[in-house]
C-alpha cells in the first residue's frame, strides 16, 4: 500500500493514506484494531470500537468516517 501510518500515541493512529486506498485503509484496522488485537491478546474479552477521521486537507475540517 502507499498509505502510511504517520503516528501513534496510546490508541490513537494518526495515517497518510492515499485516496484510492481508504477503503481498504478502514478494512484493515477495523480487523486488526477490532478482531486480530483480541487473538493476540487473551485478556482483552469485548470487542473493541473504532472511530475513524478522514480530512483530505486540515485537522478542522476532518469528520467521522462511516463505519459498518
């Protein structure tokens, strides 16, 4: 892929990801984030929710990406 995770700080990431690949971005941490962390780590015993922020120029004008 040429999207790029830029920063992480606790559980938030911070991405640069390529307009045509935003999709299958979402895809991937949405199952990672979501379903894969929880077979890495036993203790973690409900599933875990994900926002996602998508601006194509600034931080002011990002807004929540829908999510199914």
């Amino acid at each position: 892929m040429r999207s790029k995770i830029v920063g992480q700080i606790h559980d938030s990431i911070v991405a640069d990801v390529h307009r045509d690949e935003l999709d299958d971005f979402v895809e991937k941490v949405k199952r990672v984030m979501g379903d894969e962390i929880r077979e890495a780590w036993d203790w973690i015993v409900v599933p875990l929710g994900v926002e996602i922020e998508v601006s194509e120029r600034n931080w002011y004008e990002k807004e929540k990406e829908k999510i199914a």
